[in-house]
C-alpha cells in the first residue's frame, strides 16, 4: 500500500503515515482491514486529535473531490467527501444557494464539516451542518457501502454525522443547500461594555438577524471585565453572487522560534481591534470572505504562535447558568496570565442536530485560543474543564487535543452508543485517549469482579 507523510492540523504535529483514498477503499472492500487501521484525513484544519491515528494510518481524502450534481431548482448538491466547501461556494453561488452553515474556514472538506458537525454564527436559525444532510454513501470494513439518511440505516446515519470519521469511509454526500438573493453581507457592529450588556443583546440579536457573534477582550480586567463587540449580518438583498476559491494573499512566510501572540502583544491588539471596529456604528456591506472566514486571509497564520502551537478551549454552558459562569471562565483565563488571542463567544439556538454526539446544545458557547506553554496551559485548560462540566455544560471534542476521558464522558453521555456502531477499522487519537480509556477500564474492573 503507497504510504506518504501529510502535515498535519493547525495545532497538532504531523501524522506518520497517510494512504491513498483509492488504496484505501480497495482494502475496505476486501474486508482485509485490521483493527483500529485506518482514519480518514481531510484538509488539516483541525485544532486537535481527532483527525490523527498515531498507530495506524490516515486516508487522504483530498483525491475524491469532484462535484457529482446540483439541482439549482432546490439547492441539493451531491459531491464527494473530499470536496472542499470553497468549491461548493464557487459551484451554486451563480444559481443563488449558499452553505445553510459554515465553520470559521472555507477550507475544509464536505466530509470533515458533516464527521464535526460543524456550526456557525447562524445557529439559533439553522442548527449544524448535520441538519442539512440529506444522505452520504458509507463504506465499512465489512465491505458494504452504505445509503445512510433518516430513513436509510438511520443508526448509521446519526452516528456518523458528528462521529469524527470513526463509523467507516464516507465516499460522497447530499446536502441542501440555502437560498440567498447574494452572497454579500450587511454587517452592523455594536460595542458593550461588559458581558451583562452583552447578554441583555443576545437573544433579540438572534431573533433580527441570520447571523450573529460576539468578539471579548480576554484580557481586559476590573471595570473593563467582559467588553467587546457583538457582530450582527444579513445577506444583502442587493449584491455579489461571485464567489472566490483563493485564500489570503497575506501569509507567515517562516514559524519564528517563539510565540509572537505574547500577552503585550495581545494588550494592543485588542485595543486597537476594539478602537478600530467599535467606530463603525453603521452598517456597511461587504464581502463574504471577511464576515464568514478572515483567517482564510492569512495563510500559515497559527505559525505566529511559534514551535509549541497552540490550543484551543471551546465550551458551552446552559443559558441559565451562563452569566455566572461564562465571567468565571474568562476570569480564570486572566488569573493564569494567559492570553486568547481570538475569544468568540456566540448564542446557540435549540434546533436539534440529527447526530448522535453534537457538541452545539441551547446555550453560550466560548472559544478561547492560548498559546502552547506546557504545564502551565494545560493546568488552565483544566480548570476551564472542571468549571465547564460542574455547570452542566460541554467541552467540544473536535477542537481538543488533551481532554481527559471523564470531561468527555460528562459532555458525551451518549458515547457507548458511538461505540456500539464504531466501525472496527477505524480509530483516531482522541478516540482511543477518551472513550478507549474508559472502555478499557470498565473491561479491567469487569474482569476484576
């Protein structure tokens, strides 16, 4: 079996060994893949470890990317998993259909924002990305491909939208796509001056527009504690339908040997991001690059975090408990000394996914990005852990790199039933680090009655 090294994540290092799509689908319809082998990889735009199979191999994807149909009448569009959501973009925007949801990038496959269950600024209106899947083939190691939809092997199908990879090989998807007079965004900006204004905004932002999140200083302490911005959009009734491929023509040439996101750093960029988007009260129309991916425009921009990468902390806590405890998180963050170079934080809605294990729930979600400073970060991440769960709340797994199997199994209750249609041949690191931790001990103390 051809085998080469992809590199990896924007956090993670590099995979030992990847095989080719092809390669990899005759081995499955053999039936001659081992145990715990085989995982699929899309485009590496993953924050963790659930895209990575230490012990066995990846399957690069990124080789079944054709657009298979479009019916422009409804805005289904059928394609292979490898596809990425750019070309999707470029693909329906001329007939007026766009994404219903989009993650933070444009650069990720069809089949790793249905594994992720992906969701965006406009979850109070459209829910993940699962619930606008209509069907995906499945290939196990079994050898049968698989027609998975709600009606079709609907075991499978809510297991492996959200199931990161590990139910078999997805081949190809159907999706809906939504209706848009343009892909252009009329964008509005609103400053607050702490998270209890910000929380009085949230709900009524929610119900006046499609999209809508907040941007908070972290680091900002005392009476300044909790200001930010709240960003609110529409798709404009009068504007662009063309769509771009391109990335950023701005990139981090070089990884410099240190963090350059330090907190002095962080001090004046907030301010001057604060100073600069609070200014514009009006609204204005742009493009949907910058509303929907502005990291897009810098290529290689986690470099600047230096040698030792980054993490990413993201969690949702119940709307009730969220005033108390979202303040705790940010404060716990400035009590480390540790600062977020991008702190988001967003209101999901209750529109329920299809998937099995969906990290979206009603709720705040935040998302905090620290540099990678060893003991010194994960001590913090665990406390940002322990305060997340104690509130009946959820730690994403799919941007994660270190949780430990008890923070997963209080945010996941619903992980034996994952395990129960896992497919054998599949396996990823997180995986084994959280569920395979717990399954192997329950075996161990099982054994020991």
């Amino acid at each position: 079996m051809a085998e080469r090294f992809l590199s990896f994540g924007l956090a993670t290092p590099p995979a030992p060994r990847a095989v080719h799509a092809d390669n990899a689908i005759a081995l499955l319809k053999s039936g001659q893949a081992k145990e715990a082998s085989l995982l699929a990889y899309g485009n590496g735009r993953s924050y963790g470890d659930s895209c990575q199979n230490q012990a066995g191999a990846v399957v690069d994807m990124r080789t079944l990317n054709h657009i298979r149909a479009f019916d422009a009448e409804t805005g289904v569009l059928e394609a292979d998993a490898g596809v990425l959501l750019s070309d999707i973009i470029v693909h329906a925007a001329p007939y007026g259909f766009f994404p219903a949801v989009v993650p933070g990038t444009q650069f990720v496959t069809l089949g790793g924002a249905i594994a992720n269950d992906v969701h965006g600024k406009n979850h109070h209106r459209r829910g993940t990305f699962g619930c606008h899947v209509e069907s995906f083939t499945l290939l196990r190691s079994d050898g049968k491909t698989y027609r998975c939809s709600a009606t079709d092997n609907p075991r499978l199908f809510a297991a492996t939208i959200g199931g990161m990879g590990l139910t078999g090989l997805m081949l190809s998807a159907s999706i809906r796509l939504m209706r848009v007079p343009s892909l252009d965004i009329v964008e509005k900006t609103a400053a607050f001056r702490d998270l209890g204004e910000f929380f009085d905004l949230a709900e009524a932002a929610d119900q006046a527009n499609e999209y809508a999140v907040a941007w908070i200083d972290q680091l900002a302490g005392g009476r300044n504690s909790g200001r930010g911005l709240l960003f609110t959009g529409n798709h404009a009734e009068h504007g662009s339908l063309a769509a771009s491929r391109a990335g950023g023509y701005l990139s981090v040439p070089f990884q410099p040997p240190f963090n350059v996101l330090n907190r002095p750093f962080l001090t004046a960029f907030n301010a001057a991001y604060r100073w600069k988007k609070g200014r514009a009260i009006a609204p204005r129309q742009a493009g949907y690059q910058g509303f929907f991916f502005p990291l897009d425009s810098v290529r290689d921009w986690n470099r600047l975090y230096g040698p030792n990468g980054l993490f990413q902390h993201q969690s949702v806590v119940p709307e009730e408990a969220a005033r108390i405890v979202v303040p705790e998180l940010l404060a716990t963050g400035r009590r480390a000394r540790q600062g977020s170079f991008l702190t988001v934080l967003k209101r999901f809605g209750s529109i329920r996914s299809p998937a099995l294990l969906s990290f979206p729930r009603p709720g705040y979600t935040l998302t905090l990005d620290f540099p990678n400073k060893g003991a010194a970060t994960l001590a913090l991440l665990g406390e940002l852990d322990r305060i997340t769960v104690a509130a009946g709340g959820a730690v994403n797994p799919y941007k994660d790199a270190r949780m430990g199997a008890e923070i997963f199994a209080a945010s996941f209750a619903d992980w034996p039933r994952m395990e129960a249609v896992r497919d054998p041949a599949f396996m990823s690191d997180f995986w084994a680090r959280t569920a395979g931790s717990i399954d192997l001990r329950r075996r161990g103390a099982e054994a020991a009655e």
